[in-house]
C-alpha cells in the first residue's frame, strides 16, 4: 500500500504541475527539457547504435529482435510458414473438441499464485476469459496502429520502395517470436478464485526460471519487465496515441477554424470517458470491444487501399518492380532495413511487437486447456499486422508517388502523407483514415491499459482498488496526451517498451525447450483426432 501511494502521489504532483498551466507553450517545453535531462541517459543507451558503416548504424535492440525472430524460425522447423493453416483452423473452431476432453495429461504442470494457492487451469478444460478470436482481436488492437501509417511513410521516405520487401521479411520472421512468448504466456498463467486471469512475462520470467532453477533471476527480470510495461502503457500505450489522433482530426476536419482548435484536453476528455467504460469491465469487456472494432477499422482501412490501388492499377506492375529493384541496392539495404524496422516501427514498437512480450498478457487470457494452441494463434499477428496492412500502406504510398526519398518527416507528416495517397483516389478517403486512426488509436489504448494493469497488479497487488488507481492514472494520462506536446517523455516510454525485450528475450531462449513439449503435446491431441497415429 505504501508503494502506491508513494507512486501515485509522485504521479498526481506532476499533473498537478502540468494542469496548471495546460495551455502554456513554454510550460511543455519547460517539462520536456527537464525530463529530457533526466531520462537521456536512458534512452540514448536504450537506441544506442551499433556502426555498420561510416554513416549507418544499428540500434543493439533491434539486432536482439532480429536474431531472436531468425533463432526461433530455425529451433522451431519454420513453424511461421509450415503451421499457418492449422492457426486458421484453430481460429474457425475446428480443434474446438480438443477443449471438451476431460483427460489431463501428465505435462500440463500445477502452478501456484503467490507460492500456495494451486490455480485452476488443469481443474477446468478450456479455463480462461476470452475465445482464441477475441484474444487475437485485443492483442491486434494494441499493436494495428499509427506504425502501420506514419510509421511506414517515414520508413520508405529514408529506404525507398525497396524498404517494404524488409518489412515483409521482418514480419514473416516475427512470426516465430509470437508463437514462443504467447505459448509461455498460457503456460504460466495465473487464475485466481474469481476466474480473472493473470499472465504475461512477468509469470513466465518468475515460475518457468524458478522451474529452472534460477528463481531469483526470474523474479529481477519480472519485477523489470513489469516497471517498464507500466511506463510504456501510460506513454506509448497512451499519451502518443490520443496525441497523434487529436493533430490528424485537427487536419481533416480543419478545427483550427472551429471552436476544437486548441482544445486537445477536450478530444481527450472524450476519449478518456469512453476509454474508462471499457477498461472498468477487464479483459472480458476490452475483448467484446476489440473483436467488433479491430474488424471493421481493418476492413474499412483495406477497403480504402484497395480502391485507390485499384483506380492505379496501370502503376502496379511498376510499383513492383520499384520494391524488389530497391530491396537488394545500396539504398534499399541500408536505408530500406534500418528505415523500416527503426523509423517505420519504433512508434509501434516494431509494429507487432513480437519479441517484445506484450501481446502474450492479452493472448494469456484465452480460453484452452492448450498452451500451444494460443501460441499458434499468435503467430497471425505479425502476418496480419506487418505483411498485410503495412505493406497495403507501402504500396498505396508508392503507387500514387508520395514518398521523396530522403526527406526527414515526423509522426503527424507521415500520416498526412498516406491521407493524401488515399485523398489521390477520392476526396473523402482522408476523413475515412481520420476515423480509422481515432479507432486505432482508441484500440491501442484499451489494450496497453491492459498490459499496463496486469504488471501494475504483479508490482502491486491484486486488490479492486489498486487496479482503480492504476486505471485513474491512465485515463489522466489521456486528457494530458491529447492536450501537451510532451515528446521527451514519450520517447522515454518508446525506450521502455523497447527495454522490456531484455527480460523476455532472456526467458524465451530459456524457455524454448518448455515451448517445444507444449507443441508437441497439441500436435499429439490434434493427430489423434485426425485418427492419425
């Protein structure tokens, strides 16, 4: 308790500070200079580069990313490609019997919640809060994004066409890193009295080491990922969204000649009100939301790229060519990989997050006896996310000739800069993309609030009222995102999210083995009702 309210009161005296004087300029610079000075060190040493060349560096973290995806696509016999339909089919229902049987193997090990209460996912088949589907739609909503549009503008204004070819191959490789870290989420998982389901990294990190071993490593590497997903929740999660959101409609809908110019804190009041109703209900009311809404904004947005593609469609074949001749030149190598995977998706943490860990908080909560199952599930992820929607945006942005190479643009131009691709096609597309980015945005928030509280609740408790601060703060959080300009703190959240692959990409690799038994077990049950021996 003392904890909380230490860290609250620390919290509330600075948006106490901040609600002073919201709407003074020289406040918000003041702030981000002083925060910048604190916080500096850490993220500089988070994005530090490693040299490649005289001009181009590497940032260490997105190396660890890349040899994760790259190890775990060869531990795990191209599970990204060769598994692919059996995710679809699992998604549909077609395994849905497997969850019926009573039969509990042998591997499926008891855990237990602070050390003594035993959990109840071997006492009830197909325990959890969400269906396979719902969890896919809530993990997607934190990560379907900004990244997918301004993101890809910046990457291909500093790579070129050829940029998207990495991207695709980034994706594809991120695949295998989802199905680890969401498989241990399932795993590992907590589920108290109540049937609420706790998971995520910082479970996985303190029970699987712990299993291994090295429970006090485990439990630091926990207590570290958990410290670091609360900070990335109320930032990246949260305050760059809303923020984001708030400049495009001020662009579409030209509220600088109406009475919303200026009034961001009131766009964030909106936001904060409807983002409260759904994070009060937990999991459960998030996933009721997410598989309605990350439908349809996909679709919608889609739909949109498809038609402007299509009215193009004599460009294509150029367009094409563009990609694979600036994938393997100087430019597309070079420019094109760290365009992509650094400026392209350090926004949405690389755009699916996969290495990262997050996504495995929400897939935790899935209905299934089948840690596997969820995993496989998973890998759809950055196959929907990456390869799909991102590349959509690549290509509508070179098509319709957006991108100039070279050009140093930001967050609010790259987002303008695919509304005007979309605009090249129908005058009202912009407005289409200003209301998919609102709901992107409102998506990403309901789910980090929901990383956010699970780590929150393993620093602090599970009580109601520890999980009504926690939601307090970050509903404040996003009435101050959408009315400050705070880019020091929100590039000190980006540096926390990306911080919190260093934990559970330590845990992964330790824990591949436990992943493995996990498949094989699926694949056994799946093959028996097949009639397959």
């Amino acid at each position: 308790m003392k904890k909380i309210i230490v860290v609250s009161a620390m919290f509330m005296s600075c948006i106490h500070t901040t609600a002073q004087e919201i709407y003074q300029k020289t406040l918000d610079e003041r702030i981000n200079e002083t925060f910048k000075n604190a916080t500096n060190w850490f993220v500089d040493a988070i994005f530090a580069e490693i040299p490649i060349s005289a001009q181009v560096g590497i940032p260490w973290v997105l190396i660890v990313l890349l040899l994760g995806a790259t190890y775990f696509t060869i531990y795990f016999k191209g599970i990204n490609f060769k598994n692919f339909l059996t995710s679809i089919l699992i998604i549909r229902g077609d395994y849905d019997m497997l969850e019926a049987s009573d039969k509990i193997e042998d591997s499926q090990t008891i855990h237990t919640i602070d050390g003594d209460q035993p959990d109840m996912i071997r006492v009830e088949s197909g325990n959890g809060e969400v269906n396979h589907f719902q969890a896919l739609t809530a993990a997607l909503s934190a990560t379907v994004g900004l990244g997918n549009i301004a993101g890809v503008a910046i990457a291909l204004s500093i790579g070129g066409a050829g940029a998207t070819f990495w991207m695709i191959l980034v994706g594809l490789l991120g695949m295998a890193s989802k199905f680890v870290e969401c498989t241990l989420g399932v795993a590992y998982r907590e589920i108290d009295e109540n049937g609420t389901v706790y998971g995520g990294p910082m479970y996985y990190l303190s029970k699987g080491l712990k299993e291994k071993g090295q429970g006090s490593i485990g439990k630091v590497l926990a207590i570290i990922f958990a410290i670091m997903c609360v900070g990335g929740s109320f930032g990246g999660g949260n305050m760059f969204q809303v923020n984001q959101a708030f400049k495009l409609f001020e662009h579409v809908t030209g509220a600088e000649n109406s009475f919303m110019y200026g009034k961001g804190w009131l766009f964030g009041l909106v936001m904060a009100i409807f983002v409260a109703i759904v994070i009060i209900g937990g999991i459960k009311k998030i996933a009721k939301v997410t598989d309605k809404i990350v439908p349809a904004m996909v679709i919608v947005y889609v739909v949109a790229v498809i038609t402007v593609i299509t009215i193009n469609y004599k460009v294509i074949p150029e367009a094409v060519l563009a990609i694979f001749d600036g994938a393997f030149s100087g430019e597309g190598i070079t420019g094109g990989m760290i365009g992509v995977m650094i400026q392209g998706f350090r926004r949405a943490a690389f755009s699916n997050e996969a290495g990262i860990g997050s996504a495995s908080i929400a897939h935790a909560a899935v209905k299934t006896k089948y840690a596997a199952s969820e995993g496989l599930v998973a890998l759809l992820e950055p196959f929907i996310d990456t390869v799909v929607i991102c590349t959509m945006t690549a290509f509508v942005l070179i098509i319709t000739g957006q991108i100039e190479i070279g050009a140093q643009i930001s967050d609010e131009q790259g987002v303008l800069l695919t509304a005007n691709a979309l605009g090249s096609g129908i005058s009202w597309f912009p407005y289409v993309l200003s209301l998919a980015v609102i709901l992107f945005a409102f998506s990403s928030m309901i789910s980090w609030s929901y990383y956010g509280y699970q780590a929150w609740s393993y620093l602090f408790g599970r009580k109601k009222y520890v999980a009504y601060i926690y939601k307090s703060l970050f509903c404040i959080c996003v009435i101050i995102g959408a009315a400050a300009s705070l880019n020091a703190v929100t590039d000190f959240s980006d540096a926390m999210i990306f911080a919190m692959l260093v934990p559970n990409m330590i845990g992964l690799f330790l824990l591949a083995p436990k992943v493995s038994v996990e498949l094989k077990r699926y694949k056994k049950e799946i093959n028996k009702s097949k009639g397959v021996q």
